[in-house]
C-alpha cells in the first residue's frame, strides 16, 4: 500500500470509537474498516483485497492500540 494509503487507514483507526475496535470478532471488523475506507473512496488508491490483508494481518495491533487508549481514558476520568 503507499504511504497516503496507510496514512489514511491508520488515521481512520485513531478515529474509530474503542468499543468497534474491542467488540467486533476479526472477521467483522475487517469489513467494518473496508466498509469506512470505501466511503472514502480510499479503494481507488488500494486492491480489496490488499486492504483485507493489510488490516488482517495488523488486528494485534489495532486491538492493542485500543485497549491502550481504553486504559487512558479509564485512567484519565478517574
């Protein structure tokens, strides 16, 4: 994927309500994000299926970025 495309799949990321990101099982939440990344016409820039894999492959991540800011923000209102 090029830069501006990861740049808009990760920004989509930090946009995205924790409780999606943390509830949804993996296979769900692979089409939540193509289905948020194609309304932004951010599949003429990458191949769906390219994208899939991308996002499958980083679900560790995602989930881990998440319950971080899940954490923070326990942490912050208390």
């Amino acid at each position: 994927m090029s830069p501006e495309a990861i740049r808009k799949f990760w920004s989509l990321i930090e946009e995205t309500q924790t409780n999606i990101l943390l509830t949804l099982d993996n296979d769900a939440l692979v089409n939540w994000l193509s289905r948020q990344l194609r309304r932004e016409e951010f599949l003429k820039m990458v191949d769906t299926s390219d994208l899939n894999a991308y996002i499958s492959a980083r679900l560790p991540l995602i989930r881990d970025l998440a319950q971080e800011r899940l954490a923070y923000q326990s942490h912050s209102s208390g």
